[in-house]
C-alpha cells in the first residue's frame, strides 16, 4: 500500500500492528510440577472405559434419581444460571468492538406571545445521531473480550463439575439409605435375638435355674437392642430426607415412604443381601489427561487464561486510543424536508488520544494485573496438585477398604457361627449370661461394621469417579 500523506502512514503501520498479542499461549501442562506417566497405585485388574459412571452400577433406581436431581435440584438451577450470566456479560465486554450509533427524533411547538401583535406558533422537527468508534488496532478491546469469553469457558466448566459433584451426592446419599434400612433390619433381628434371650432366661429364672441378676442383665440388653434400632430408623429418615433435598423434593415423610419401597424393591436391593460391590470398570486413564477432562481444572486454566488477557488489555492502555466520532441530522418546521440528504448536516472527526500523565492509575492497574496473573497461577497449580492427591488417595484407599472388608466378612462368619455356639452353651450351663449376651452383641457389632466399610468402598469409588472427572 502507497500512503502519501504522513498521517495516513502512521494509520497503516498502526493497522499493520494490530495482530499483535501479547497473552502467553499457555498449555494446561504449563506447570512447575513434575506430572507421572501413570498413577502410583492404579490396579492393572481395573479396565479402562469412558462410559457415563453412573451406568456402571447397573441400577435403574439409582439411574433414575440421579436424572431427577439434574433437572430439579436448586443448587444446580442457580450454577446453570450463573452460565446465562457470564454469557450476558461477555455480550456488553464485546460491545466495544462496534461503532456505538444513537439516533434522537424529536418535534418541538412553541407559541410567542407580542403585545399588540397576537401570537405565533412555531414547529419544528429534527432527526439528530450521534455516531462514536474506537479503532482497535492494538487489540486492547479485543483482549477484555477474550478474558470475558474465557470466564464463560469456565462457569460452563464449574456447571460440569457442579453436575458431576450431585450426581456423587445423590449417589452417595442413595448408598447412606441403602445402608440405613440394612442397618435397621439388622437391628431389628438383633431385637428379636435379643427378646428370645431375656424370654430364656426369664423362664430358667422361674425354674430357680439362674439369678435374678441375669433377667436383668438380659433385660438391660433387650433395652439397648431397641435404643439402636431406634436409632436406626431416624438414620432412615435422615439420610432420606437428604436425598429429598437433592432431588428438589420437599422432606416429607410421604415421599421418604416412597424412596424406601422404590429402593426396597429393587432388584438388586433383594439380590445383594447386603451393599453391592463397586464396579470392576474404572474411567482411570493417566495423570495427563485428568488436566483436560476433570471440569474444575478446565475451570481453573480458562481463568488463568482470562486474567492473562486482562493484563493484555491494561497493558495496550498505554498505547494511543484511535477514535472516530460523527454527528450531525436536521431541523424543519417541514416534515417533508426531513427525509431529503440534502438538509443534512453532519461532521466527522478522528483523533489519537495518547496518555502522558495519569497520577499511575494505568501502571497500577497493570501491576494489580501482574499480581492477579501470579495469584490465579499458583492457585491453578494448587488445584491440580490436589487433583492429583485426590485420585492417588481414592486409588490408595481402595485398596485398604478391600482387604477390610474382606476382614469383616470373615468376622461375620466366625461370630455367626459363635453365637449358635453360645446360646447352645447356655442352655446347657457352660457359659455366663455374660458370655452369651456379649456374643450377640459382638455379631450385632460385626454385621454393623461390615455393613458400613461396604458402603465406604462405594462411597470412595463414587470419590474415585469424580476425582476423575468421570462423563455424565
């Protein structure tokens, strides 16, 4: 291009500057950390899949209170509408880009009043505009636009992540209440062991057999076996009226009857004679990928990512603002008159404005961009740090809850086996009702424990999947 004239040469070397950017093309592994090739304790048994986790139970129950959560729960409506405002904002951040035209019709009537004259009236119609553009040949706009478009990538990603911690919750809360009623129906049986207890004893008390002292002891435990079946059933209604929450629901004891049968009647509930077992399929991957599928480190780099093109912008405050500015429109008492371009009046003017002296309001505003880019880095790296930390911990405690487990279920056994072996004693009058009773209370404590570890390994694969960032 030839440009005679000094001023347009200066126009095209600044249009010929406007691709320059400034912002780092950062990577999500941009880190001051090492990242592994592959987990610490990741189990070579566990298959590899990108199926939705939530299908990997195999449960319809659970399937279909995690859909009613995300179309009904409150907590996700808000996240959701959080997205539709970061949208809205970046709409307004991006507005600067175009010209800004406004345009003002009026009609005026005005009435003069001469002494000895009479009077006069006088109507006027005018069309004015206004018309006002900054050129944005360094791309400083474009950068505040960018930062905006980054912080709606991240809201989106925090709606993923809030979508995926929900359907943990509810998963979690629906394994709470499978193992409350367990827990209850053991408690109930241990009541009802309990009850043929004190009645033996009470009938061997009549036959001058045993002391008053063992009614009462067993009475005494007959008393306790009721107070921890009380206390299960409110675990119940707790646990679901949780769920009831989460679902959008309002915690009413009808619809906490309605979520037990549902669950009651479960397939799977009548097959497992107990918790079921954690899937053998695990979306695990490597350390790697985590950093572009798990959505709150997708969140976190998009935010760095946006004070980075913040800092943009407030640095290019330095440089020249080029401006164009037009006005102009017509006056007429004639309507008619209006519409003809030839009753025009309109001027238009360009200008550079070019900061010298601002008191530092520019320059502290970059270095408070500078120290926002330093706090969100560090804060990025911390966030991956303990994503990190939360997969290698789920995988870790996996393992141990496993072989509790296995632990327990042999606890269940022998102490089953025990307690037979107790009561037979007892009728003999080889053992102390103290022996016999504290056998029972020994199988109560083991099918208890073996219960709750059950639920825990649930509840950590559940963990696992959203450390993950498993699909949804």
């Amino acid at each position: 291009m030839l440009c005679n004239n000094k001023w347009w040469l200066v126009l095209c070397l600044l249009v010929f500057s406007s691709g320059c950017n400034l912002t780092p093309e950062r990577q999500p592994t941009d880190l001051n950390i090492s990242i592994p090739h592959k987990w610490t304790h990741k189990d070579d048994s566990i298959e590899f899949t990108r199926e939705i986790w939530v299908e990997l139970f195999n449960d319809p129950v659970l399937s279909e209170l995690v859909d009613q959560a995300l179309t009904n729960n409150f907590d996700l409506k808000s996240v959701a509408a959080r997205v539709e405002i970061a949208i809205a904002q970046s709409r307004i951040d991006s507005s600067g880009l175009w010209p800004q035209f406004s345009f003002a019709p009026g009609y005026q009537q005005s009435q003069i009043k001469s002494a000895g004259f009479g009077s006069a009236q006088f109507s006027v119609f005018e069309t004015l505009f206004n018309l006002s553009w900054e050129v944005d040949v360094w791309g400083r706009i474009r950068a505040f636009r960018e930062a905006s478009i980054q912080e709606v990538h991240a809201v989106r990603a925090d709606l993923q992540a809030a979508r995926l911690s929900l359907a943990a919750r509810v998963a979690q809360s629906y394994f709470l209440l499978l193992e409350a009623k367990l827990q209850t129906q053991v408690a109930e049986q241990s009541v009802v062991d309990r009850g043929v207890i004190a009645s033996l004893v009470q009938a061997r008390f009549e036959r001058g057999l045993v002391r008053g002292l063992d009614v009462r002891l067993a009475f005494t435990d007959l008393a306790n076996a009721r107070s921890q079946l009380a206390q299960a059933k409110n675990q119940v209604q707790h646990f679901t009226r949780q769920l009831e929450i989460l679902l959008g629901r309002y915690p009413d004891s009808s619809a906490f009857s309605e979520i037990v049968n549902l669950i009651l009647e479960s397939p799977n509930t009548r097959a497992w004679q107990g918790l079921p077992d954690p899937p053998t399929i695990l979306p695990i991957g490597l350390p790697s990928e985590l950093l572009t599928r798990r959505p709150d480190l997708i969140a976190a780099f998009a935010r760095l990512r946006a004070v980075d093109a913040r800092l943009e912008s407030a640095e290019k405050l330095l440089l020249p603002r080029i401006t164009l500015t037009a006005a102009g429109g017509t006056r007429d008492s004639a309507l008619t008159d209006l519409i003809d371009p030839r009753t025009a009046v309109w001027n238009i003017f360009a200008g550079a404005i070019q900061p010298l002296f601002t008191g530092g309001r520019i320059r502290g505003g970059i270095h408070l961009a500078e120290a926002r880019v330093e706090e969100v880095y560090n804060r990025y790296q911390e966030i991956v740090l303990n994503a990190f930390r939360e997969v290698e911990q789920a995988l870790a405690t996996e393992e141990w809850l496993r072989e509790q487990e296995k632990m327990l279920r042999e606890a269940v056994h022998q102490i089953s086996a025990s307690r037979e072996l107790a009561l037979y004693s007892y009728r003999l009058g080889y053992i102390q009702i103290l022996t016999l009773l504290d056998s029972y209370r020994s199988a109560l404590n083991a099918q208890s424990a073996h219960l709750a570890v059950q639920r825990q390994l649930l509840n950590n694969r559940i963990n696992l999947y959203l450390a993950l960032g498993g699909s949804l």
